[in-house]
C-alpha cells in the first residue's frame, strides 16, 4: 500500500472517530473498478451521501481479505463483502487462520451475491465436467476468497484442482484480463458484474456453466461452506453469459461493519439504504436483487451491529432471536 492511500485511510478512520455525525468523513472498503462490489459501493455511497449527512468515500482494495481488514483495523466504518467470508474472518478460520478479525459485525444483508465459471461461447465447454485438464485459474494471491467460491462449485461436480491445468492468478480483475489474452481457458466472476460486459464484447460471447441443481450438489457445495446456495439465473441485460435459466452459487451479500461505528452512524447508513430502492436501481439494476424486507436476516456466527439490531427490530425486520 503505497504512502498516499495510507495518510487517506488514516483521514477517514479519525474521521469516523472524532468529527460530529453529520460532518463525518465515513469510509466505504469494496474492491477494484470493474468489480461488482465496487458499484454496489459506489451508487449506495452517492445515495446515502445524498439522504443522510454522512461524507461517504468508497476506498477500494485488491481483494475481500483487505476489505475486512480495513473494517476490523478502524481504517474504513463499512465494507462490502458476503457472509461466508465475514464469518471466516471473524473465527480466524481457513484463509483467516491466525488473524481472528474480532471488531467485525454485520450492518445489513443487502442481496444475494450468484457466482460462477465462465468460458468462451465457442469453447466446446459446456459443463463443468468438461473443464478437466483445461487452464484454470489458482493460487489468487491478492483475492483468497475466490479459492472457497471455486471449491464450492467443483464440489458440485466431484471435481478438484488437479482436474485442472492451474494457472496462477492474482484477483478476478486480472484473472478476466488474463482470460481475454486467452491465458486462461475458463475463469471466476460474479454474475452481473460491469467486467463481464466488457469481458464478453471483448471475446466476442462469454457463457456461465451451470452448476448441477440437486439436493447432493448443494450438500457438496455446503461441505465447503454453510452459507453457500443454489440460486438460478435469468437472462437480463446487465447478465452477460446468461443465455437461458443457469444455476449458480449464491451467497448473501451483505455490508459489514466495525464494532467501533457509533450507533448514530450505523442508524443514519441503514435508514438512507432502506427508504432508496428506486434511486439506488437508477444507479445500478443489480439493486432490483435488493429486497428492503430481508435486510434484517440474522446468521449463525456472523454478529451484527447493537444499532442494526436496533434498528431492524423498530422496523419490524430483524430476523434473529
């Protein structure tokens, strides 16, 4: 991390420490331009922004691992991420194993998050038994969180890593630059995400594989993380690769939170998402996913916020004990 985003992740963490609600500089952690999260970051930023007094700033990372980081160091208030990943974090589980990130708390669950392997159109590659032996994506030294999402998906299969001819790769914006410059025979992406737009006009038609919809495949897909889940695609214009219904694996998006946040500013964040739905789907239509009634949905490790807590059960939302 170079100098400059040094001094102006320690601005926006004494911001959030010192400065009066309605004058806070509050900091947003997602990841790279091109990323879902990144947008999804970005239009709630300019929306809450807007409604709430908060000076919102979104500071993008390489990868979640960073994002929960900066959450749990005090650096950013929020982050956006998906509950699988937070509840690693937070136990010091797996890629966490040795840095428990204990501040870390859940604000809201905000959509589900659908994520899968995509290859070219003309590949000859159509479900996900065919990937054997083709170039596939690992090691992601900057972005870990894709190895479990990769695992819960093979799993699905019965496949492994040494099915494929791994790749070495550092997070999924290179990962999709590298499959443009066809380093990579398959790749991993969110669907929905701008990257693929730009992705499947660049290679001239991209397609997702289906993840198999059976009662065993999602007890595969859960040996790898509970929080995991099938959810079926449509075709929509912002889902490029998604030709007809495709399964794929899902995960609740949700947007965390630091334990030290105060009440006032987890309140004044969940009041201007809840009361936006209109203005945050002329930001961006993934946010037709968005359902106001779900944001209160609790899990079994990952903690919320006391506020949010709060705040849901005035609204009738919470959805814990």
């Amino acid at each position: 991390m170079n100098k400059t985003v040094k001094i102006v992740l320690f601005a926006a963490g004494s911001a959030i420490a010192s400065a009066p609600v309605a004058a806070q500089t509050v900091g947003f952690a997602t990841l790279p331009p091109g990323a879902l999260y990144n947008i999804t970051a970005q239009v709630m930023s300019k929306v809450i922004q807007k409604k709430s007094g908060l000076k919102m700033r979104v500071l993008p990372f390489r990868g979640g691992a960073a994002v929960h980081a900066a959450v749990n160091a005090k650096r950013a208030a929020f982050g956006v991420t998906e509950v699988a990943s937070l509840t690693w974090a937070y136990l010091g589980k797996a890629e966490f194993k040795g840095r428990a990130m204990k501040n870390l708390r859940v604000a809201m669950m905000l959509r589900p998050l659908t994520v899968g392997f995509y290859v070219r159109k003309d590949s000859g590659i159509n479900s996900l038994k065919d990937m054997k032996g083709k170039k596939f994506p690992t090691k992601w030294s900057a972005f870990p969180n894709s190895i479990p999402l990769s695992e819960g998906i093979m799993a699905t299969a019965g496949l492994t890593w040494k099915d494929m001819k791994g790749v070495p790769v550092t997070n999924i914006i290179r990962a999709a630059d590298d499959f443009k410059a066809r380093k990579l025979d398959i790749s991993f992406f969110a669907i929905g995400a701008p990257k693929m737009t730009e992705v499947n006009s660049a290679v001239g038609g991209i397609k997702f594989l289906p993840v198999p919809n059976t009662p065993e495949a999602l007890k595969a897909m859960q040996s790898v993380r509970p929080d995991y889940y099938i959810r079926v695609i449509k075709p929509a214009p912002i889902n490029a690769g998604i030709a007809k219904p495709t399964p794929g694996l899902s995960v609740d998006t949700i947007i965390s939170v630091g334990a030290h946040v105060k009440d006032e500013v987890v309140t004044k964040f969940l009041e201007a998402v809840l009361a936006s739905k209109p203005e945050l789907i002329k930001g961006h239509p993934l946010f037709r996913a968005h359902n106001p009634k779900d944001a209160g949905k609790a899990f079994a490790i990952a903690k919320h916020h006391p506020a949010a807590i709060a705040f849901f059960k005035k609204k009738g939302l919470w959805k814990g004990k």
